[in-house]
C-alpha cells in the first residue's frame, strides 16, 4: 500500500480525479472527517505511484509500483505539512487499510504500507501524516471477517448503496452528505458521478430512465442493499442507525421495504406521512418499473405483496416553506404539463393544516411494524406491514398451559387455529 497526501482539498481532489487532464488516479480518499470515498477497484491498477521505483526497494520485485501498489490519498485540506489531522481520519485510514492487507494478504509493516517519498525520494508526500500511528491503529482494527462481511469501508454490517438523482441540487447537497454518510457504504448520484445533457428546464425529465441508470451503474460498487433517497430527502441520526441495525439482522431477500416519508414544514413537520418504498436486496437483473414520474424505485420482480412497511423515517425537506413549495410545484408542472401522473405532488401543493416537532425514534422502537400516519384507520392485517403468520395448536387437556402459551403467541401471531 502506498499512502499519499493531496496537496488539496477533499473536492478539489474529487474533481482533479475525475478530470481527463489529470493522468493520475488512486484506489482511494480518505478526507479529514473520515470519509472515505473509493475511485478505482482494488483489483485494478490505478496511476499513483508511477512506473519505476528505486532498485534497492525490493519489496516491489522489480514491478512497476503502479501494478503491485494500492494507492491512498489522505486529504490536507492544501496544507501537506502543517494541517492537523484529526482523529477521524486516523480510524479512517486506519480501518481501511486493515480491510486491504487482510483482502489481499499484505502485512502491516513499514515495509508494505510506504510513503511516496519511499518510491519517488524527490517527493514530500504524504507531508506529516504518521504513517506509523496508522499502522499501529490499523494493527488494532478488528479483522475482516469479524466485521459481518463488509467488503469495503464504512458502517459495520452488510453493503449498502445509495443511489441518489440530483439535479441542480447543489444547496440540498451538503445536508444530504452529512445525513448519508452516517448509514451508507457507497453513493452512486447522477449529474455528479453519471452527466446527462444539460436542460435549462425539467421540460423532459424522465425519472424512470434516471434511476434506471443508476440502477445499472450501482452493479460496480457490489452492492449488497439498495436505498434510494432523493437530495432533498434525510435520515435523522437514530433512523440511520436503525436502519444499519436491521440491514445487518432481520432484513431479508425477496421484499421491498417501505420507510415513512414526513414532509418538513417550517421547524416541525406534518404530522401525517406517506409509505415510499426504496429499500431492497440488489440482485443482477433487477429493473426499475418503466415510467417518466412518480413511482416507487424498486425492481418490478417484487411486486406488491412482497412490499413490507417498517418504521424507518425519511424527512422531506423539498418543500418547507412557501419557497420551496412553489419552485417544487412549477419543476413538477413543466415536467408533466400535461397532468399525466396526477399524484398531488406528494402533498406539496398544500400547506399542512398542522405541524408538530419532529420527534425522536423511540428506544427499542421495533423496525417491522405496522404503523399508520395520525388520524387515520388503524391498518388490516394484510396492510400491517408483515406477513401474515397463523399459528396451529394441537392442544388437548392443555387448560394449565394455555394461559402462557397466548401470552407468549400475542406478541407474534395474527391468527391462531386450535384443536
């Protein structure tokens, strides 16, 4: 592994990287707020290190250091040597080599992590980053196979990739970062990663061939869960770690999950809320539904009956002012002039007739349940959120048991059939 320093800041970087000019490339980022942002597979070779190393450092072999080398860059906000780095990035940097050197069986010595200068001993870099506390810290690290199979950086428990298509949504943005990168593993965003041809208005957008490109490009992050999730759109602190706890528990294949979307109003939020339905396990050959707006981005193979609601909450921000209400409506009605996809706008086009606080999950808040927005019918049990399970009793002389066994068989059952 050979570590760098950028010489820039975390986006300057990005974009250098993602420039034709540029040349060069690394497997990976790692900026001063322990983000860490993946460009190259580890598979594959990345143009970091250059082609000829010093004959003496024979841990190369003689092989060009960009073709046995896994290249790391370590934001310094364009300070190399003066830049405090602060913890964050440390356990960062720290964890993601640990998962490098047990995929690909490098020991983690000064003689297999290097500085650039290592190679290139005209270079600085990596500035003053101590690559000896990385290492020391990475040697701490939990092993690979202790951290449930995450295959790269990021929250403990499975992958999972966020699929986000943004447009002209460079206000949203921030505040979108800062609420992803507390549950995802990976982001894949059109307009920032993937470029469509610039339109001056939304005359045209079609949402379903959007996502379904980002469907497609989401295979070569090797995503294991799927959440799509607008940029206008959040997870509060609790629900994201609700949502890592059940991807790495209770989740299961072969269901669409739907989360709770709260519209945002002002300080507080409507108090009633619509089912939307992002969450899936990704699997090859998944399609989006073909359609131009409004539908739910979940593959067509999970049709309705294997949609499970859960109590994970989305806030929606896209509308909460007078403001944002108006752009949001005009956006909808230049794209669909026609009112071919009469939705309502998801309720943006009224003002709410109440708004309360927005309210903090709960402890021990189930994640499967059937829960319903204020004021309305408490769902049936086929709209519960669950399947529904009924539970035989062979039951004969049982009168001493009985009393326990519906105790125990009301905390799960929806139905019982009794002998």
């Amino acid at each position: 592994m050979v570590v760098h320093t950028t010489d820039g800041s975390f986006s300057g970087t990005v974009a250098w990287f993602a420039s034709e000019r540029s040349g060069v490339s690394a497997h990976y980022l790692v900026g001063l707020d322990g983000r860490v942002v993946e460009f190259v597979d580890e598979a594959d070779t990345a143009a970091h290190a250059g082609s000829t190393a010093p004959p003496d450092l024979e841990v190369l072999g003689g092989v060009s250091p960009n073709l046995c080398t896994i290249g790391i860059e370590f934001d310094d906000d364009r300070d190399p040597h003066g830049v405090h780095r602060p913890d964050a990035q440390y356990r960062a940097g720290a964890r993601l080599l640990r998962g490098i050197a047990d995929r690909w069986g490098i020991p983690l010595d000064r003689d297999h992590v290097l500085g650039h200068n290592q190679i290139h001993p005209a270079k600085t870099c990596p500035g003053n980053l101590d690559l000896d506390r990385l290492i020391e810290e990475a040697r701490r690290e939990p092993p690979l196979d202790e951290r449930r199979g995450t295959r790269h950086p990021g929250p403990p428990g499975p992958r999972l990739v966020v699929l986000l298509p943004a447009r002209n949504a460079a206000e949203d943005l921030p505040g979108w970062f800062e609420s992803v990168e507390r549950f995802a593993d990976a982001v894949v965003a059109l307009e920032v990663v993937l470029r469509n041809p610039r339109r001056e208005t939304y005359e045209g957008w079609d949402d379903g061939a959007n996502r379904a490109e980002l469907l497609a490009a989401a295979e070569s992050s090797a995503p294991q869960w799927v959440l799509s999730l607008d940029a206008d759109e959040r997870l509060a602190a609790d629900d994201a770690e609700a949502l890592r706890d059940f991807l790495a528990g209770d989740a299961l294949p072969g269901v669409a999950y739907g989360l709770q979307c709260f519209r945002m109003w002002g300080d507080g939020c409507d108090p009633g809320f619509r089912w939307v339905y992002r969450l899936f396990l990704h699997q090859a050959g998944h399609r989006f539904p073909d359609g131009q707006l409004h539908f739910d981005p979940v593959p067509t193979a999970l049709g309705p009956g294997q949609h499970v609601r859960t109590s994970l909450r989305i806030q929606h921000w896209g509308s909460h002012d007078d403001d944002r209400r108006a752009a949001r409506i005009a956006k909808y009605e230049q794209a669909d002039p026609r009112g071919r996809y009469p939705t309502g706008f998801g309720g943006v086009d009224e003002v709410p007739a109440t708004v309360v606080p927005w309210a903090p999950r709960p402890p021990g808040t189930p994640t499967l349940v059937g829960a319903r927005p204020v004021g309305r019918p408490e769902p049936t049990v086929a709209e519960a959120g669950r399947p529904r399970l009924v539970v035989l009793l062979p039951a004969r002389n049982a009168a001493e048991d009985l009393p326990g066994w519906f105790e125990s068989v009301e905390r799960f059952a929806d139905a019982v059939v009794a002998l």
